[in-house]
C-alpha cells in the first residue's frame, strides 16, 4: 500500500511540475502577394503561444487587428473587409506534435505537427505542418510555415482585386518558447 | 487517512486531465485595440470625417456639384453649372495631414490641417477626436464691385473640432462643433464669426458600401439670412485605393465656410444639388 502511495505521490508531483513552455511575443507573417504587383504581406508580433512538452500538445492564439502591413489602406480593408476582425477578433491554432519527445531537441531536427486553425469563424484542419524545434537551457524555438487556402475560411476575394490578392497565404511563424 | 492522503495526491491528475492548452492562454483582453475605420471617406459628405491619410501617403480627391436639379432639363438636372474642387490631402504622420485644395465655388483656394487627438479604443476611450482647422482665400471678389476692398477681406478661417464613435461595425456617428470667421459676409447682419453644430453617420448596407449623411446646425445666422443648414445624403462606395461618395445635398459649397455660410437650396422646393466626392490614394 506504501508503494503505492508513493507511486501516486510520485505522479503527482510530477503532474504539477508538468512542463509548459509559453511566449508571448511570437511572430506570424502571412503572405499573399501576386508576383509584380504591390506585396499583400502582414506580420504580428504578439502571439501568444504555448508547447506542453510531455506531450507534445501545442496552441496558439493572435489578436487579428495585430497584424500590421507596410499600407495602411490595405490593412484597414484587411479588418474591414476580409477578416472581419470586428466580428472574428482572434484566430486560434490548437494541436499536437507528431513523435514529440523533449530528449530529442538538443539540436535543431524537424517534426510534424497536426491541428486545426481557427480563423474567420471557420475551423480547417491542418496536417503535417513542418515545425522545427530547438532547444537551449529554458528556451525552445519553434519555427516553420505552411501554406492555406482564403477560400478555406470562407473569405471571397472580389473580382476587381483577384489578379492583386493570391487565393494561396503562405503564413510563417516563430515562437520561442520559455519555460513557464 | 490513508485514503484521504490517496484522494489528495490523485486531485492534481483529475485537474490535470481536462486542461486545454489553448484555454489556458485564450483571454478576451482586447484592451488598447483601435477601432478601425469608423468612416471609409475623408468626409462623411460634407462635414470632415474622423479619417486621416496615412503617414506618407498622398490622396487626391475631386468633388463635383452639379447645379439645382430643380431646373430640370433645361440644365440638365444641374450639370450646366456644376462646381468643382480639386484637394490633396497629405500625411505627415498618421495622426497629421496636410492639404491645399481649389474649388471653383467663389475661386476659393484653401490650406487645411487636419490633426487626430485621441483614438477609439476597445473597452477603452470611446471616441476619436480629431482636430481641423482651414485658412480660405476667395477670389472671386471683384475690386469693381467693392470698391473698399482689401486683401484681408478674402480670407476666412475654420476651426472645428470632429467628435466619432463607431458604434457597431456597421454604424458610425460623429459630433462635429464648429467655429468659422469670413472677413467677408455678404449680408451686413450676418455676423462675421459663425458657430454650428455639425452632425453626420453612416451605415454600413455592405462591407464596401455604406449610406452616409450630415446635417450642420447654424446657431447665428442673421434672422434675414436666405442661407439655409445644409443637410446631405449620399452612399460611399470603396474599391481598393478609391472612395466613391455619391450624394443629393441642399449646399453647392464644398468648402466648410461654404456649405454651412452660403447653403442656398431647400429640400422642400426640390433644390438640392447633386454630387459626388472621388478619391485615390498614392
């Protein structure tokens, strides 16, 4: 009965020592520019974003009004217009890291993570997104991009400015991570 | 005991099991967010908006009113007489722009300085207030007119302070109290300064377009004045770098001495003006 009282005490301990790794200041840019025309480019620099590193389990929320373009028109009818960023203030990243395992990140390697991105009111399912991950003391970097669809988030791009908008957003990101 | 200790240690897993990562960082703080865009057009017709021009952006606006369309089609609904003025409006900053403008209302050349105070914020400041003052020569006086006339007589001022709130996403209203000084009336009862209350909002009927009106309440005017409060109502339509803003007002002035000084039509005899505000931005 002991050993079991301190196999639980044991858990325990370490479901409260259980280690999340948090920022608050991450990056996204998103791209969705047409070659030769002016560049429809954004990056926010507040993201917050958290990484349980027991299991892998990943999310990521941004405010959609945080996103800043170098045209102040473009980023008024961004909000306005496509986003609708009154309506949908955030958009949401939630999943979970393929293969995950803390003693492998002593050096820069690649993983596959799976999740659903939440933006516009719509949610897409997003599979093997390439992350890589790093990590150094309290730090873990995690950085990479991947590529979705406007029409997946049910956003309709105007006749007038389809050959200057892409259909296709590379979004990028980087996040480092501290122990929280 | 002992199961009272098995229960305590267990405690953390259960708590443990249904955590979400993302509600542990979702949070509904969106303190310090402006609100964007209350109006899409530098002016909501008339009356200046609470939009400013961008920093380093250039944009070049021309409205037109046409005449009376009370005449009908002997003028062809005004198009005969129509007026025109041509400004450009610059951004220093975000929150200062510049501009001059010519409008063939009364030869009228104008300075303007439009400069914002305090932005809207979400669940924090709730209005945008911008600031907006205007330096006006008129050159149309004629010396053989006035025989006594002076340079200084041309100039009048304006200085008004621009009061919005977006309201939802769709509705927008704004304030607009106004000081204005014509060293030059036409009539001698009329006082020389001038004060009104302007007020105006928009609608938003879809996302890239919305109906728009203003109406500017003249609190002096000489009791023999023919001019009247000028009320306007227009659609705004936006495709990209442009704003266009159709409208039906009872004031061919575009000048802010203008339309709320020298308002010569009635919504009541049909004679209002037809015009439309076009603008492109650089």
């Amino acid at each position: 009965m002991k050993k079991i009282i301190y196999l639980i005490a044991l858990i325990s301990i370490n479901s409260f020592a259980q280690s999340k790794y948090l920022t608050k200041t991450g990056t996204i840019n998103f791209e969705a520019s047409v070659p030769s025309v002016e560049e429809v480019k954004a990056e926010n620099n507040s993201v917050t974003a958290i990484l349980n590193s027991d299991n892998g389990e990943f999310a990521a929320l941004v405010f959609v009004k945080g996103f800043r373009f170098k045209n102040a028109l473009m980023e008024e009818h961004f909000n306005e217009n496509y986003a609708e960023s009154d309506m949908y203030p955030k958009a949401t990243f939630k999943g979970k890291i393929k293969d995950f395992s803390m003693d492998m990140l002593n050096s820069e390697l690649e993983f596959k993570l799976d999740g659903t991105l939440t933006f516009h009111g719509k949610t897409k399912q997003v599979n093997d997104v390439v992350i890589s991950l790093n990590k150094e003391d309290d730090l873990i970097s995690a950085s990479g991009n991947f590529k979705v669809l406007v029409s997946d988030f049910d956003i309709k791009i105007p006749r007038i400015v389809r050959d200057k908008v892409s259909e296709e957003v590379q979004i990028t990101y980087k996040f480092d991570l501290k122990k929280r | 005991m002992k199961y009272l200790l098995i229960i305590f240690l267990l405690t953390p897993l259960f708590v443990d099991a249904q955590d979400d990562l993302l509600d542990e960082i979702d949070t509904n703080a969106t303190e310090g967010q402006y609100a964007t865009a209350a109006f899409k057009g530098l002016k909501i017709v008339n009356f200046e908006s609470t939009k400013l021009v961008a920093k380093d952006e250039l944009t070049f606006i021309v409205s037109h009113r046409f005449g009376s369309v009370k005449n009908g089609i002997d003028t062809f609904f005004g198009l005969d007489e129509a007026v025109t003025r041509i400004h450009f409006v610059y951004g220093i900053t975000d929150a200062i722009n510049i501009g001059v403008s010519r409008s063939s209302f009364l030869k009228i050349y104008d300075v303007t300085a439009k400069y914002r105070l305090v932005r809207q914020e979400e669940n924090g400041f709730p209005f945008t207030i911008v600031g907006f003052n205007a330096l006006l020569i008129n050159t149309a006086l004629e010396k053989e007119n006035l025989p006594l006339l002076k340079f200084k007589h041309r100039l009048g001022y304006t200085a008004q302070i621009l009061i919005s709130r977006k309201i939802n996403t769709d509705f927008s209203i704004e304030l607009a109290p106004t000081f204005f000084h014509d060293n030059y009336v036409q009539m001698d009862e009329q006082s020389n300064s001038q004060f009104a209350l302007g007020f105006g909002g928009r609608y938003k009927l879809g996302k890239r377009w919305s109906v728009n009106a203003d109406y500017g309440l003249h609190l002096n005017r000489a009791s023999n004045s023919p001019f009247k409060n000028p009320l306007s109502i227009g659609l705004d339509l936006e495709t990209g770098g442009h704003v266009f803003q159709m409208h039906f007002s009872n004031a061919q002035a575009m000048n802010t001495n203008g339309f709320l000084g020298q308002g010569t039509g009635d919504w009541l005899d049909g004679d209002v003006y037809f015009g439309f505000n076009l603008s492109r931005r650089f």
